[in-house]
C-alpha cells in the first residue's frame, strides 16, 4: 500500500533537516529530540533506574512496572535493548516504547543501556546484552518478574542483539524473544536495502557508517552481529517478528523469520503495510505506530502466557 500519510509528512519533515554529514553527538541528541517530540508514553506505568554488573563496569538500567501484577509467582519479563545503530540511543530515547511494551503486554520490562560505539566498538554491546540477560534471569524473582515466563526483545540493532543472544544462550532461561523492524545482517544486499536505500528515515549511507563505527570486529561478516548468517537456528525460542513495508532492513527480517519455521522453531512474522522504520516509536507524529505498538505487545505478553502460538495483531487500517 502506499506510504500512510503520516509517514509521508514525517518524511518531508526529516529532508528539511536532513543529517548527512552530522556528527555523532549531534546525532545522538537529534534522536533523543525526536523521542521527546513524539511523545510516545504510557503514563500507568511505573519506572525505576536500576544499576546491574557489566563486564567492564556498572550497566544502567531501567525496571518498568504496569499497574496490577500477577501476585505472588510474578509477571512475565521483558529483556529491552534500544536501537540506534549500536552507536545512538538510550534509556531516555526508548522509554516511551518501554512504557507501551509494559502496560500493552502486561509484561515487567527492564531497559538495557549497554555501550554504544564507536567509544566502545563491538562486541562490547552484545557482551554487555549477554551480561545483562545473564543477571535479569538470575535475579527475576527480585524484579518480580516469573524465571520461566522471561523473554528478550529489541528494536532495529538492538532486535539484532536479542536475536543473538538468542543463539548464544541457546537452551537456556529465554522464552521467547520480540523482534521489531530487526537487523540481522549488516552486510546482506537483499531488495528491500535497495529499493529503500535513502529517502525512508533509515538510509544506507547511515547503515555502513554506524558499521564503520562499530570498529574492526564488525568489518566481516560474522552471526555476533548479523545473527541471521547464524548456520543453526534450531532450539531457539519462540520468535515475534515486526517489519515494515518501506524500510530497508524489511527482507532481512522476513528471511529470518522463513529460516527460523524451517528450523522448527515458532516464528510470526508481520509486516506492517504503509510504515517505516522507527513507525512503533514516533508516537504523535505517526498516530498509527502506537495501536500497532499495543498490539505487538499484547501479543508478546500473550506468547510469553503461553495463550498463543498465533499472532493476534489487529488490523489498523
């Protein structure tokens, strides 16, 4: 379908300012600028800054709590890691999606803030992800999430990072993981990365340079950081994957979610008509992202209940 209207708006809106050539610090605050001027909240939800062990230091981290609770056995969990290229984003630029994941889901949501590049070069994000989702486990009971209904999703890098986790926890604690307009293969050339290489918020000249600034470790391919070039995919947790029909990292998600039924592993995959990358987190200015954000939530939530193995995304026409 064609773009929505919103989108389109909010196109004409970013080329006015385009940010070719901007540097990372004016990057990292134009983002956090967009998050507040799409003021994407859930105000029924509680929020507390938790600090957790790193393996080079302390992680900030946030806890978000929907009003209610599942009582004495705890809520099911969430494990988030923002977008942002693994080089912009935080706690601040996704806690409205937080919030909506929290109260949509029913679910206990704890937010992430691993190092970014290029200050911290990879690995040192999925070490920090690994570590994080190592102690979240370990500690669910005092979050008051229940140990055997805790999942782990992300956003655009960050989906990418749950999705590694994934593999490399393989058999453990993860329920289920939630993916959300994933990248799973920075060095993949499938159509989607074509036809929508600039012009559709996420452009491919910012996708090779947040590559470039991930440092050495991320210059040839490897699953760590494109989980979809991960040779076995069998044993993995349940999977929720959202794309969008114009963003660039579309196919790579589609691809993932084929790969992942084909390996026997419960996957959905929904592609959401008319929208683009980053839809789910710009709130006012794309009224439709935020139904469809509820809906991607109680979906998860429902999946980590064990209520469904089918998606139940209602139609937002």
């Amino acid at each position: 379908m064609p773009l929505d209207p919103h989108v389109s708006r909010f196109l004409d809106m970013m080329a006015l300012g385009s940010s070719d050539g901007i540097a990372l610090d004016a990057r990292r605050e134009a983002i956090r600028g967009l998050a507040r001027l799409a003021g994407l909240t859930a105000e029924s939800v509680g929020g507390c800054d938790l600090v957790l062990p790193g393996p080079a230091g302390p992680l900030g981290a946030r806890l978000y709590a929907p009003e209610g609770g599942e009582g004495s056995e705890g809520s099911p969990g969430l494990i988030y890691l923002h977008g942002g290229g693994l080089v912009t984003g935080d706690l601040d630029t996704h806690d409205g999606i937080c919030r909506v994941l929290a109260e949509g889901g029913s679910v206990r949501v704890v937010s992430i803030d691993y190092r970014l590049a290029p200050e911290h070069p990879f690995p040192a994000a999925l070490d920090d992800a690994l570590a994080a989702a190592d102690w979240v486990a370990a500690h669910a009971d005092e979050l008051g999430i229940d140990p055997a209904r805790l999942g782990i999703g992300g956003d655009s890098a960050g989906a990418g990072l749950a999705a590694r986790v994934c593999q490399e926890r393989r058999g453990g604690t993860i329920r289920a993981q939630l993916l959300i307009c994933p990248v799973l293969d920075v060095h993949g050339a499938p159509a989607s990365r074509r036809d929508f290489a600039r012009g559709y918020f996420l452009d491919e000249a910012t996708i090779q340079g947040d590559l470039a600034a991930c440092g050495p470790a991320a210059a040839a391919p490897s699953p760590r950081l494109s989980p979809l070039r991960e040779a076995d995919l069998a044993g993995l947790p349940p999977a929720r994957i959202h794309t969008a029909e114009y963003d660039p990292v579309r196919d790579e998600g589609a691809a993932y979610a084929a790969r992942l039924q084909r390996a026997g592993v419960g996957a959905a995959h929904t592609c959401h008509a008319g929208m683009i990358h980053f839809f789910y987190g710009l709130g006012r200015l794309v009224p439709r992202g935020r139904p469809i954000l509820s809906d991607i939530a109680r979906d998860f939530g429902e999946c980590l209940r064990g209520a469904s193995s089918q998606p139940v995304l209602a139609a937002h026409p």
